[in-house]
C-alpha cells in the first residue's frame, strides 16, 4: 500500500512542501497508528464533478482518521493540494465536518487540521462554503469542550479563502516558509482590483504580504517550522499543549490585539515597513532568513506570542 | 425590503439601529427585552476595520449578560479585496468576527441571520453562515462567486454554466440555490411583520447545526449529511 511506503519515508527528510497528504499524515502520527476513515477504498466521491466532465478522486482530496501522537489519541484531516488546489467540495467539507463532530464524542488529545486549499471548490461552491462554515461552527463546538485544534500549514495550495477563515477558528497555527495564508488570493486580488493593488506575479510581494514569515511574526501564526514533517510535528506537540480556552476573555483579548494591530500598523503600505515598525531591525533580510536566524528575530518581537484566539 | 423597512417591520416603536460607513448597530424592543442588530448595509465590503466594528458590537452585547438575541443584517459585498486588509490579517479578522458570533450564541443569545441584499465568499461565511438560523427574504442574492466568474475559473462557456444551473444548485449563484444547500434555513413573508417572524424563528431554534439535513431534504446538497454521519460512525468504530 501506498500508506506503507510513505511510512518508511523519514521525517526528517520527508519535505513537507512535497509529500501528498496521505504522507504528510502517515510520517506525522506515531508510526503505524493511523487509522484511516472513509478510505479510498469507499470510493466516497464527488457527485458533481462530473457535470463539469472532471475527474474525481477516492478520497474527494482530503484525508481523514485515527492516530496516536506522542501515544495520545488524536483525530487528523490533511487536504490534498493536489487534487484541485484542496478546494472544499461537498465531500471534502463534510468528511472533515465529520471527523470534528466525532472529536466531541471520542474526546480526542487534540484534532490537527493540514490545511493546504485554495479555498472553496467553484464547481461545488455553495455546498463548499456552506461545509466551511459548519467546520467553522464544530471547531468552535470542539475547542469549547477543551479539544484543542491546531492547524499546520505549508503545502503547495496554501489557506486561502474560507480556508483561511477556518484556520483562524483554530486553537493554533504553525506555518512554514512555504505556507500563505490568506482570504483573498493574489490573482483573484489583481482581476478585481488590478496589478497596481496587486502584481499576482511577484512572487516576493506574495511571500511578504501572506507568507508564513510575516504570518509568525504579526503572532497570526504560534509556530514557524523548517519544511520538514517532523518539524511539523514537533510543533504540533508544543502547540496542543498551549491551546488557549474558547471563552469571552479569549476573543475580548483577540479584539485588543487586531484592534492594536491596525492602529499600529494600518498605514502600512509594504510588509517590509511593518515588520520595521514590530522592531525587526533588518526587515530587508527577513525574507531570507533561515529556520535559526527567523527564529531569533521572532523571540524579539512582543506581538508574535500571545493566548488571543 | 431596505433596511429601514425591515427596521420598521422589526421595531414599529422606533429603535437605536444607526449604520455608518455601511455598518449597522444599535437595538429596539423586541418581544418584552431587547433585540441587538449588527450587520452591514448598502452592498458595502467587509474589510478587516469593519470587521472589527461589528465583532465589537457583538462582544459588547455578550459582556453585558442576559439572554439578548443578536440579528445580523446583511446586504454585503465580497470580503475586501485588497493588499492592506491581507497584509493586516484579514482571515484572523473575519474569523474572529465569526468566533464572536458563535461564542454569542453558545453564551445564550441567540444569533438570527437576515440576509435581504448581496453578499458573498468571505463576507458572507463570517456574517450570516456564523449565526445559528440565517432567514433571507425574496430578492436578496448571496453567491460566492457570479457565474462570468466561475465561467472564467472552470473555463466553460457562460451559456453552458447558465443551463447547468437550472438543474444544479450546488454551484449556481441565488437565494433559491442556498436555500437548496441549507445554508438559508427559511425565506420570509416581507407582507406579514417581521417582528414575528423573527420572533418565532428564536422560539423554535433547532440545537446543534441542521444544515447539512435541510441539504439533504431539499436535495441541494445530496450526500454531505450522509457523509458526516458515515465519519462519525466508523471514526467512533475500529
């Protein structure tokens, strides 16, 4: 089996910007506990791509199931970027609805969510944005029960759209390099508003503006891991242990904190004067910065640790 | 209906609603108590300032205790797009907005969506779809993307998504195709006052989340019920 395979890949090696969600899944849990739900061997499939003559997958691009980690028992849902951009379709959104409804009975350590979409599935839009704001309201359900849900995002789709709105439902975030999110995408930014708003072919610009980098240090993400699945996972594991309550004093504090961030930093135009004005001192050479040196810069910064969301 | 007429409807002995920069808040007496509105007017886009401004309104109302129902008023556009508001954090933004709904509702307020004009994508998730019933009435147009949209994206001819979406709602713009998903629970009698309506809509408030079983029973969305359900059995099974 392909889960076989991906087991005995190393995650120290394993690139977590490369590996399928399956892998990224299998090389994250503890070896050999993962327990796959509505496999692809149920063929649960998209009923209406095919209106749109589309293939379609097994497994409607995300993965869901059991896993210890660390010998805790965990639920998973890990988003294949591959299978159109991780979009939500009515499938995708409902498997991983599913499996946030089953965390309030079986009670979970904590629920990890792999984000890597472009947002919702345009040919099943209505059925996507509805399942996200159902996966929005059972997370909410899950973290107020005390499961914490941590999101871990650095695939090649990225969090965009409704998926960067559920990932800002979660306990916490990690991100690497490689992970944006973002509720508008680049392109969609530059066709509505055009390329002086926003040039959706430079890439730095993209990097800066939604990248994991900026996202760390403005404290919209907990946890900034090299590209690797065990970086991942250690990251996880911090995280679960340091998930903030869901309650009035917890969003009151999230308030404070946007509401001190856009007055701070409202009138910036580029990411480079933002991250000055946090007191980066050489914001030019933050985009080059490796794991060590980023993660040094971000233990001076006071806003890029914090329990409000 | 505009908003004053719905306001009208909701409050014939007048109310303290007032909208700036195309943000609604305020209250009116309702049912022996209060009624709080928030909500977003006149096809503005919700960028992460507004955002904010609403999520204000609804932790305010939260703070003050009670069992105040919250109704959020939307004729919106898309979420803003725009460099400043991704550079900002518009995700967390519209999330937290979304949060402050839900953390309402589970507090005890009950949380009515009334969606009477566009909205759309990211707007729209952390507005109306965060609130426990969302009720439209006949004009109003959410989407989450117009189909010359859509068409651009899926590379197919505009004609051909047209005819699709008569017989397809799961991706076609309009109140008729959200309300087939179960994302709009019930669509309103603008002849009849709203005050009882919305009245009796808190009254009989379902518990949990039945939208994916009204998209399975108006058959806009076949299968995401059954599907929830088949994760939940074999995750709690082997």
């Amino acid at each position: 089996m392909a889960g076989d395979r991906a087991a005995s890949t190393d995650p120290d090696a394993l690139s977590w910007y490369e590996a399928t969600a399956r892998q990224r899944v299998v090389a994250l849990a503890d070896p050999g506990s993962f327990r796959e739900v509505l496999p692809p061997t149920e063929r649960r499939m998209s009923p209406h791509l095919p209106l749109f003559d589309l293939p379609r997958a097994f497994d409607d691009g995300i993965v869901v199931g059991r896993a210890t980690l660390d010998g805790s028992p965990i639920l998973i849902a890990a988003q294949e970027g591959r299978f159109m951009g991780g979009a939500f379709g009515e499938v995708h959104g409902a498997k991983l609805v599913g499996l946030l409804r089953a965390a309030l009975e079986l009670k979970p350590k904590a629920v990890l969510i792999l984000f890597d979409t472009g947002g919702v599935r345009l040919q099943e839009a209505n059925a996507g944005e509805t399942a996200i704001a159902e996966t929005m309201r059972a997370i909410v359900d899950v973290r107020a029960a005390g499961i914490p849900v941590v999101g871990l995002i650095g695939g090649r789709a990225g969090c965009y759209g409704g998926g960067g709105l559920i990932a800002g439902t979660c306990s916490r975030l990690a991100v690497s390099e490689g992970g944006r999110i973002s509720v508008s995408g680049p392109e969609v930014i530059e066709t509505n508003k055009g390329a002086e708003e926003f040039d959706s072919r430079d890439r730095a610009l993209v990097w800066r503006t939604m990248g994991g980098k900026h996202r760390r240090l403005t404290g919209g993400a907990d946890a900034f891991c090299a590209d690797t699945v065990s970086a991942f996972r250690h990251a996880a594991l911090d995280l679960i242990d340091q998930a903030p309550s869901f309650d009035l004093e917890t969003l009151e504090a999230e308030q404070a904190r946007l509401e001190s961030r856009i007055a701070r930093f409202g009138d910036c135009r580029d990411a480079t004067d933002l991250w000055r004005r946090l007191g980066v001192n050489d914001p030019e050479t933050v985009p080059a910065m490796d794991t060590d040196a980023f993660a040094a810069t971000v233990a001076r910064i006071r806003e890029a640790d914090h329990d409000a969301r | 209906m505009t908003l004053a007429e719905i306001l009208g409807s909701l409050f014939p002995d007048g109310h303290s609603v007032t909208v700036q920069d195309g943000l609604v808040a305020g209250s009116g007496p309702f049912a022996g108590g209060n009624l709080a509105i928030v909500g977003i007017d006149g096809d503005t886009p919700l960028g992460v300032d507004g955002a904010l401004t609403l999520a204000r309104s609804v932790l305010d109302t939260v703070r003050a205790g009670g069992r105040t129902p919250i109704l959020v008023m939307v004729d919106s556009d898309s979420q803003r797009m725009s460099r400043r508001d991704e550079l900002l954090g518009l995700n967390e933004c519209l999330a937290h907005l979304a949060k402050a709904l839900l953390l309402a509702d589970r507090s005890g307020h009950p949380t009515i969506g009334l969606i009477y004009g566009h909205s759309a994508a990211g707007a729209f998730i952390a507005t109306a779809l965060a609130t426990r019933i969302l009720a439209a009435l006949p004009g109003a147009d959410p989407s989450v993307m117009d189909l010359p949209s859509v068409a651009r994206v899926t590379k197919l001819p505009l004609d051909r998504l047209k005819e699709m979406a008569k017989s397809t709602p799961v991706f076609a713009p309009g109140l008729d195709n959200m309300v087939a998903t179960g994302a709009v629970h019930v669509v309103l009698d603008p002849q009849k006052p709203l005050n009882g309506q919305i009245g009796n809509l808190i009254a009989e408030l379902d518990s949990g989340d039945v939208r994916d079983r009204l998209g399975a029973e108006r058959g806009g969305r076949p299968v995401a019920r059954a599907i929830a359900e088949a994760v939940v059995d074999q995750a709690r099974g082997g």
